[in-house]
C-alpha cells in the first residue's frame, strides 16, 4: 500500500491513531492491560461486523444495483474501513448511475487529494478532472470556491504566474463567475476569490493593466444584483484611494464614475426586489414541498423579469436543493426550449435532467427532439434512444411515445436525406415497438401505429407487399376489428388497386363485428361497388349482402326474444316469491292455508336450489384479490399449503416491471421475509399490480408496514396489513358458511307422509316445530309481521324466550297467532 493510501486508511479508520498527537503521560490513572485488551476487542468486533455489512450491501447491490440508499452506505462502510481501491470503484460505479451530490464530490477529491497530492503532474491532472466532473453536477459555489483554490495552490503554471498560468486561472475564474456569479445570495464569494487573485497577482506583477482587471472586477460586481452590495461598494472605494484616487467614504457615490453608480442603484434596487424570495427560502423550517413551491414564485418573477441568465442560475439553485422534482426539470428544460437554444447547454441539462429523472418519458421524448434540434449525429440520438427503453415507466402508452419520437426523427431525416439513410431503421422501429407493445396498447392505439406504418412503407418504401404485411398482420392481433379492415381497404381504394380493395371486402363481409359493425361493412361493400365497380360486381355485392343483412337481422331477432323470454321468467319467479298478501275481498271467517305451511312445504326445494350470489355479496377489496388470484392458479395446492396470512402484509399499486427479488430486497431491511406471492395474470404470466409478503413475526410485519407510502421504481407502494378474515365470519341466522346480503333462514323439512299432506284439515294441524342445537323443540313462529306484534299484545318473552300474548298465555302456533289476527 503506498504512502498515501496507508495515511487515508488511518485518517478514515478510528482505530489507528495520529502519529502526531501528543502521547498521555505515564501516570497511575492509566488504564490496566484488561482494559486495553478488553477495547481491541471491541474493536476488532466491529470491524468484523463492518465487513459482514460489507458483504451483505454487496450481494444487495447485485441483486437491485439502482438502490441508491445502498450505494450511499456501501461508500461509508468502505470509507470507514480504508479499503481504498474499493472505495475508489464503488464511487465510480455510482456515479454512472446516479449523479452525485456536491458533499459526495467533496468527500472523494479531499480523499483523492491525501492519497494523491505528492504524486506529481499526473496525480494532479486526475483531481482536475474531478473538479471538472463535479461542477458539471448541480450548481456549488463552495465546489467551486475549492476548484479555485485547488488549482491556485498546486498548479505549477499558475503558482509561478507564468503567462499560461495566468491565462489559465482567469480563464477558470470566468467559467466559476459565469456558472455562480450571479447566485444571489453567494455569488460574492466567486467575485471575491476573483479579486483576491488578480490583487496577488499585482504584488508579483505589478503593471497597470492588473489594475485596470481589478477595477473592471469591481465596476461588473456592482452591477449584479448580490447580497453585500453595499460591503462591495466600500471595498471599491477603499481599493480607489489606495491607488490615489481620494474620496468621501461616508459619501457612499462620492468618487464613484457615474455609469457605475448608476448600475449600483439598478442592482441594489434589482437586490431588494428579490430579497422577500431569498428570505422564503431560507426559512429554516419547511417541507420540501413548500420549498419547491417557493422556487417556483421565484422562476416566475425572474421570468417577467426577463433576464435569461438570472433565470438559469435560480432553477440550477432548485435543482441542487431538489434533484428529483420533475416540476424542475420539466420547467427548466422547456424554457431552455423556448428562450436559449443553445446546442451545448441543452445537451447537458437533457443529460442531467434523464439522470436525476429517469422515470419521466416526458424528458426523454424532449431530449431526443432536442438533439434532433441542434444536428446530433443518427449514433447518439440511438444512444438515448435505448437508454430510455431501459427505464421503467407507468404506462404502455409512454413508450409508444418514445418510439413514436424517434419514427418521427428517423422519418424526416429519411426524407432530407435518401440517398445515405436506410428505410430499415424506420421498419425495425416500427417492428420492435409492434412486438413490444402489441398486448398492451387500446385497439385505438395499435391501429393508429400499423396505420402510419403503412403509410410510410408505401410513401417511404415503395413497397406495397410489405404495407400489405402491415395490415394482414394487425388483423391478425386485433381480432379482426371493424377498423382495420375499413383502414385496410381505404389503403388499397386511395392507391387505386379496386380488385383487391374488393377481395377485402368479400373476405370480411361475412364476419361478425361488435355493434353495428356486420351491417356497416355491408352497406359500405354495396357502396364501394357502387361507385367504383361495374353492374356485376355491384349485383353480386347486393346479393351477398342481402343475404349476409337477412341473417343478422334473424340472429338479432333470436337474441331479443330470447331476452324477453328470460326477463319474463324473470318477473313470474320475482312475482311467486312475493309475500302472500290477503285479497280485500276475503271473508274474515274464511279459512286459508297459513303462510307458515306453504313456506314449510317449499322449503326443502328452495335449500336444494338455493345458490348464494357472490356478485351481489359485499366483499373487502383485499379479499376479491385473494380470491382472484385463487381462480388464476391452473393447479390447486393442497389445504395444507395454503397461506393464513396471520403475519403478510398486503403491497398495491406495484410498478408492473417490479419482481419477487425487488420486493425481498424492499423488504430487506425489516427482516423476517418468509415469503413473497406477486400476482400474475394467469393468461399473460404479467404481474398485476399488487403483492403478498409473509414474515416470520407480528415484529417484522409492523417494521414493513411503517414502510407505507414508500417508493418503490417510482410508483408509491400502499401497504397494509392483509386480514381477510374480516368478512369470513357468519353471520347469525345465515345457513352453512354463506355470507353475503340479506338473511338465510334455515328451513325445517317436512317429516309428514304425502296421504296426510293432502288429506289434513288446516284448522286441525299440529303445530310444526323444529330443533335446535339444545335437542328441545322450538315453536316455529318466525312468520309475525312485526308492524301487528305490539297491537295484537305480543309484546314480551318469558324467561326461556318463549313468546307471550298479553294475561300470560303462550302463542303456541303460526295457526294459533293466525286465528288471534283473524279475530282482531
């Protein structure tokens, strides 16, 4: 290990100490041997448990290397360790997949810096093009203040302030003015290290034209709107009478050239108009949210404003406060769009904008559209073009769009330029986003893609075989839809090919569409033959598509009577199971069948057909997934293998692309993992959106449902406890296990023979009992309307929960309670 890297690993390792710190001296107080051994081996068990950590972020990386958290804790464990060269490729691994922020940056080049700084001309090229990288980030004026410094300090050209140091330093000093000068609140800090040099460089050099730099320093200073301007102001004028130029300091203009005191107003009165923005947002306690909108306010008043510069340098302020707001970027990049269009600058927001967003297709179709804009070359629009295929987003519908984009791009370079370009870029794209998106996009969607395939391929192409392809084939996937057999022969009617526009026609005629569909396209073949055949053809044409009319109007016919049949059959049953009601003609002396015998004769057949409704059944939305999932299984597992889900925890709203590895590696830190269950469609295999994870302990499910709301590939997860056993309870009085709406009685049969069916006297039946759990017979009397109960005196129960009628006297019947009515 070099010099270098062994000082870093001590710096960075707490268990090796400073070599210049002063030693305590030997006294008495000093701690035994035990102690001693007793703190070696603490330490030695946390490195042991530092390097298990180590090993498990990386197999954590392996499985899921997007995480950022991880990432972020792999570089703290491998600093806190020393493992340098570790260090070094996990920081560069990072960062070609996330952009770093600027306390990252800072941390590797101090690292870099005292592994590197007394390795010569080379080691000091490495650390530049560290600053280099790290500016181009997100907007730090400390980043930059140290990029100064850094080249100030060890630079050979520049320390000796020869011509092409010099040239040099200026030249980095206005890259650091131009990228931060007009930050307002520490833009000074650049115009200071700026003044700073140049004031050095007149103790070395001192010619005239140094100091006409330095005054022209201070005279641009005094025009940008920045805090301090007043502090500046008095250094100008100090810095004047120095040069023998006397003035008032108490006069604050006294001394002052005119056009630069007038600069000086505008900017101090450009300062106070901004300053209410400035103290929004450095408020010390807000919400990101708030913060954001703040930023907002202030894009907007920098924009009325009209300044494009101060513009830029307010959203890359918002944009290193809040990397991942795609409000930001989108805004940025639209009035990067619409105001500057400078090929360079667009180039690397887009860049920045895809890195700290990816899961915005939004940017992406912009940033290919944008380098179509500035004459990018076909192989690095390709670039982001499958870099954005990498991505994961929402919907289907995006990247239709993103193809869509670069159809669009591949189409019209084509047509500027036909001689050098291949039409097979545009067929494969057309291809891949057909073979892609086929299952997923609308019948809307999918003709409006074929439908400009084919019209390139014949415009473009030349090759009506292959349009023909286009249509043959989306018939095929669309299941033979109306529209694309109408845009098909609208094809061959506009290229004047009649006869095969006319085979079309007597190929589908014949076909059952949705709706109206079967008829359209006959009355459309009669038209079509009309206008464009001969006498013949346009007989023939009536005649198939009479025939083809006569029997859809027959089906439809069918159907109808079919469903009014249904829906009498439907009102006889409504009209049967209706209550009996007494006709108001009725004698009151009459005797009738009661109600309680019908009921008890049609019992048994209703509980033989009686099948519960589990459409109209009020079931929790966990539960109709579970059962979902259940009907999709092509093989039932045994009882025993089924999940009770005392301890799952029920995840929705999943991105479609996210896996069973994805969800174990989310559900990492909580622990007690035991099993995942991601639901897929049982025809397609594709996930369905939600998720169920087991754990070993009620412990480790509350850890995981504490993660609710979190992000998981850019969609918001919903997790909550999954306990469908809510709604499997019975219900008191319902038959079976049936649960649903409404109320199951359970029906006693009949223990009588069919002779004293027929012959009994009504009047004279014994009373029907049943038997209930106890083995006591229990008087059947549910049939008392209860509107009649409390006039009629029955209005209480004994102590067995028999019902009683007013003086004592027990209602034994539905007979017995019959009579009673009657008489009433």
């Amino acid at each position: 290990m070099a010099e270098g890297e062994e000082n870093l690993s001590k710096t960075l390792d707490p268990s090796h100490p400073d070599p210049d710190q002063e030693m305590p001296p030997a006294t008495e107080d000093l701690p035994s041997d035990d102690s001693d051994s007793d703190s070696d081996s603490e330490e030695e068990a946390d490195e042991a448990a530092d390097a298990l950590r180590v090993q498990a972020l990386q197999q954590a990386l392996r499985n899921q290397p997007l995480h950022y958290d991880s990432h972020l804790q792999y570089i703290n464990c491998l600093r806190k360790l020393g493992e340098i060269d570790k260090l070094r490729n996990a920081r560069e691994h990072m960062n070609r997949l996330f952009p770093l922020s600027p306390n990252l940056w800072q941390d590797w080049i101090a690292d870099e810096v005292s592994l590197k700084l007394n390795q010569g001309a080379e080691a000091f090229s490495e650390i530049e093009q560290l600053y280099e990288r790290a500016v181009q980030e997100y907007l730090s004026v400390p980043l930059w203040c140290d990029y100064v410094n850094f080249v100030q300090e060890h630079d050979k050209l520049v320390s000796q302030c020869s011509p092409g140091g010099v040239t040099k330093m200026r030249e980095l000093l206005e890259r650091a003015i131009t990228a931060a000068g007009f930050h307002v609140s520490e833009g000074s800090k650049i115009w200071e290290a700026y003044r700073e040099y140049e004031q050095a460089l007149l103790l070395t050099i001192d010619e005239e034209n140094n100091k006409d730099h330095i005054r022209s320093l201070f005279h641009r200073q005094l025009a940008v709107p920045l805090e301090n301007l007043r502090t500046t102001l008095m250094d100008y004028k100090a810095w004047e009478a120095d040069q023998g130029n006397s003035n008032d300091m108490d006069a604050e203009l006294d001394g002052v050239p005119p056009n630069v005191a007038l600069n000086y107003q505008k900017a101090s009165a450009a300062y106070n108009a901004r300053k209410q923005y400035e103290d929004q947002l450095t408020s010390p306690v807000q919400s990101e949210a708030d913060k954001l909108q703040h930023f907002l306010n202030y894009i907007k008043f920098e924009e009325s404003s009209g300044d494009p510069t101060r513009v830029q340098i307010l959203y890359e302020r918002a944009i290193s406060e809040l990397p991942v707001s795609s409000d930001l970027w989108l805004g940025y990049t639209n009035y990067l769009d619409r105001t500057l269009k400078v090929a360079s600058i667009l180039k690397s927001v887009y860049y920045r904008a895809t890195r700290n967003c990816p899961w915005i297709s939004e940017l992406w179709v912009r940033y290919l559209l944008s380098l179509e804009r500035t004459k990018s070359s076909e192989e690095e629009i390709r670039s982001v073009f499958e870099q954005s295929l990498q991505c994961a987003f929402q919907t289907r519908k995006e990247y239709l769009d993103l193809y869509l984009t670069r159809i669009d791009g591949l189409r019209r370079r084509f047509s500027l330029d036909q001689e050098d370009f291949d039409f097979q870029l545009i067929r494969q794209a057309f291809m891949d986003a057909s073979d892609l998106l086929s299952a997923d996009l609308s019948p809307e969607e999918l003709l409006s893609l074929h439908k400009y395939w084919a019209k390139l391929e014949i415009n473009l192409g030349k090759d009506i075989t292959a349009a023909r392809g286009v249509w043959d084939n989306l018939i095929k996937k669309s299941g033979s839809t109306l529209e694309s057999h109408q845009g098909y022969i609208a094809m061959e009617v506009e290229m004047g090919h009649i006869n095969e526009a006319r085979a079309i026609y007597k190929r589908c005629y014949a076909k059952r569409f949705a709706g109206t569909g079967s008829e359209d396209i006959c009355h459309a073949w009669v038209k079509f033959e009309r206008e464009h055949g001969t006498l013949e053809d346009y007989d023939i044409a009536l005649k198939k598509v009479t025939a083809r009319l006569n029997e859809v109007m027959l089906f439809k016919a069918q159907q109808e009577s079919k469903g009014k049949a249904d829906h009498s059959a439907v009102s006889v049953k409504e009209s049967t199971n209706s209550p009996l009601k007494r006709k108001t003609d009725q004698k009151p002396n009459m005797k009738v069948q009661p109600p309680a015998k019908r009921r008890r004769q049609d019992a048994p057949k209703t509980q033989e057909k009686f099948e519960p409704d589990l459409g109209k059944m009020e079931i929790e939305s966990e539960e109709q997934l579970q059962k979902e999932e259940e009907k999709g299984k092509e093989i039932k597992k045994p009882k025993a293998e089924f999940y009770d889900d005392q301890c799952t925890a029920f995840i929705s709203n999943l991105n479609l692309r996210t896996n069973e590895e994805d969800l174990k590696y989310f559900f990492s830190d909580c622990g007690g993992v035991t099993a995942v269950r991601l639901v897929r469609d049982k025809v397609t295999g594709k996930s369905r959106g939600y998720a169920y994870v087991d754990f070993s302990d009620d412990q480790h499910l509350q850890a995981a449902i504490a993660k609710n709301k979190k992000t998981l590939h850019g969609a918001k997860l919903s997790i909550a406890r999954s306990d469908p056993s809510r709604s499997k309870k019975s219900r008191p009085g319902m038959s079976g296990s049936f649960r649903g709406r409404g109320t199951a009685r359970n029906f006693p049969p009949r223990n009588e023979s069919k002779s004293s069916e027929e012959g009994r006297n009504p009047s004279k039946e014994e009373p029907s009992t049943d038997t209930g759990a106890s083995g006591k017979e229990k008087k059947v009397t549910f049939m008392a309307p209860r509107s009649v109960m409390k006039p009629l005196g029955w209005n209480k129960k004994d102590g067995e929960g028999k019902v009683e009628v007013s003086g004592g006297a027990e209602l034994k019947s539905n007979e017995e309670f019959r009579n009673l009515f009657l008489k009433k």
